[in-house]
C-alpha cells in the first residue's frame, strides 16, 4: 500500500468534525511560504539569543490580571 492509499484510508475512518481539522491542517501545508525580510530575520535572531541565554517568561508564570 502506498502512503497515498494510506492517507486515503485513514481519512475515510475520521469522523466530520476530524475531517475539517485534517482539512485545515492540509490546507495550512499547502499554502504558499512566506519570506521574512531582513528586518524580520534579524527580530527571530535576537530572539533566540534572548531565549539561549535564559531570558524568557513562562505563560504559567504571567499574571494575567495584569494584561486587562
């Protein structure tokens, strides 16, 4: 069987509500990539310095009374 007809399979035994997420989630696979700028590339770089050395807040950790 080819992953193909695996695929197939797999989807006929979902329920409907299972096979909108599928859809979705092929749908988001499909669509067209998106390229950063430079400016862009450079914010995900210094983020990921940022969470190398440690520097991040866990969400369990946020107050969020804070944020209404």
């Amino acid at each position: 069987m080819t992953v193909r007809e695996e695929l197939h399979n797999l989807v006929d035994r979902l329920g409907e509500d299972d096979i909108e997420e599928v859809l979705d989630f092929v749908q988001w696979l499909l669509r067209p990539t998106e390229t950063l700028t430079a400016d862009e590339l450079e914010r995900v770089r210094r983020g990921e310095e940022q969470i190398a050395r440690g520097e991040v807040v866990r969400l369990a950790d946020l107050d969020t009374a804070d944020l209404e």
